[in-house]
C-alpha cells in the first residue's frame, strides 16, 4: 500500500520541517479562528506576531512533534508510540475546547503550504495521504 512508502513521506518532510514559522503562519493566515483559541495570540495582528520569538515556539513545538510521529512511521514496533502520542494530543486540544472541525481546517492550510514545495509529487502524495488518514483517525478519536 502507498503507506509503505513512509520513506519518501520521511524525505519530503525532511526538506520542510525547518519551516515552523512559516508553517503556522499558513494556518493561522487561512483560519483566524485557530489563531483565537491561543490566549498568548487571540486578537493581535499576525504579521506583528509571526516575528515574535513567543510564535517561533509555538511553531517549533507543533512542527516538532509532527518530526516525531513522521519519525517513529514504518517501524511495528513504535506503534504504541505513535498511538500514545496521538492520543494524548487529541485529548490535551479537546480539553482546550479544540474541535475535529478546526483540526480539519488546520489539516487543509498546512496542506496548501506542503503542496506548494517543489519535492511534493504524487508518490509523496499517496505516501503522505495514506498515513495521515491513519494518524488523523487516532486524533479525532481522542477529540470527539
Ligand atoms: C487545530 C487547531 C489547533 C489549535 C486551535 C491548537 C491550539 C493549541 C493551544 C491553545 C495550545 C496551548 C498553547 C500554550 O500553552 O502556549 C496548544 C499546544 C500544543 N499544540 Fe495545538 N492546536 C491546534 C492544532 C495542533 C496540531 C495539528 C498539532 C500537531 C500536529 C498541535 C500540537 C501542539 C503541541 C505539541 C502543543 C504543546 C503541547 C501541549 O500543550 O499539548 N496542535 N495547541
């Protein structure tokens, strides 16, 4: 199946994954909404914030720990890894009040910034797509 190729997956991201602040801001950009669930964010200009070190951490922190469950993919044996970490992230952003919706939103933004790099093609699509159907079946679990 295309989420075999979680190699390519991992190569493609390896290209992109220094791109944290550009990453949030594509997403926050798209869906101001998103932005209003962060108290340190809610309600200040993006422009003025994407350059704060306050947002840099932020998006390091988000990217980051996309890198860790690209990582762990494609070995058996981190599949309780990669579903306690999935978990937890769904059950952490429901108790924030984050709903499957803005994750579908968050989801379509940060698609329209990987699809706009130029090592993206449809190998790496089936590869990418295959594999998030899964992690994004674990989060919404964790989130509903
Ligand atoms: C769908 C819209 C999302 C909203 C509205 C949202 C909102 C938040 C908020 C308000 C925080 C706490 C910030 C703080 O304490 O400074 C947070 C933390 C975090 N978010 Fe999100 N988030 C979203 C999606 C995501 C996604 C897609 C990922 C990763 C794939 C992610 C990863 C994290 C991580 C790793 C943390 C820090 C650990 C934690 O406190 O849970 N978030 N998020």
């Amino acid at each position: 199946t295309p989420c075999d190729d979680f190699k390519i997956m991992q190569e493609a991201w390896n290209t992109m994954k220094n791109e944290e602040v550009e990453i949030l801001y594509t997403v926050f950009k798209a869906y101001p909404d998103i932005q209003a669930k962060f108290p340190q964010f809610v309600g200040k200009d993006l422009e003025t914030i994407k350059g704060t070190a306050e947002f840099a951490v932020h998006a390091t922190r988000i990217v980051s720990f996309m890198t860790e469950v690209i990582s762990l993919l494609g070995n058996p044996d981190n599949l309780p890894a990669i579903m306690s970490l999935l978990s937890k992230l769904g059950k952490d952003h429901k108790g924030r009040g984050i709903t499957v919706k803005q994750f579908d939103e968050f989801h379509e933004a940060f698609h329209n910034f990987l699809h706009t790099h130029s090592v993206w093609n449809d190998n790496v699509d089936a590869a990418w797509h295959c594999n998030e159907k899964e992690i994004r079946k674990v989060i919404n679990a964790n989130l509903e």
